[in-house]
C-alpha cells in the first residue's frame, strides 16, 4: 500500500526533523567532547529547560543562535 500524500508529507517532514537532530547532536558531542547518546541528553535537557521543542532546539544549534555555550557540560559516565 503507497503512502498517501499526507502521510507522503508527514514522513517527509519527519525525515527533516532527524536529520535537524542528528546535525545539531554532532556539533554538540565536537563542541563538548562527548559521545552522541550524552550530546543527545544536553539536547534534550536544554530543551526541556526552556520548553521548547527539540527540533527547535536543534535548528538553533545548527544555525549558531543559540548560545549553546550556556549549556551545562554533560557528566561522563
């Protein structure tokens, strides 16, 4: 069964919010020198801190306007 175009556009959209995450959690475990899961969880964190959502989040990382130097470095497990 072909998706319809609805659901052709959800999963588009979706596809873009991961990438979205995917980049903005790279620059975070370079810049903080950590692995992707604790990078994640700065994300996630720093998200929920300000009640936004992650893809917002992650937008903001990516195009550099949000500090992500305020971010609170992750503790290493």
């Amino acid at each position: 069964m072909a998706p319809t175009g609805a659901s052709s556009d959800q999963l588009a959209a979706a596809l873009q919010n991961r990438i979205a995450i995917e980049q903005a959690n790279a620059v975070l475990a370079e810049r903080f020198h950590v692995d992707a899961d604790q990078a994640f969880a700065l994300m996630r964190r720093h998200a929920r801190a300000r009640s936004q959502k992650l893809t917002h989040v992650a937008a903001q990382i990516i195009e550099g306007s949000d500090d992500i130097g305020r971010l609170s470095r992750p503790e290493r497990s």
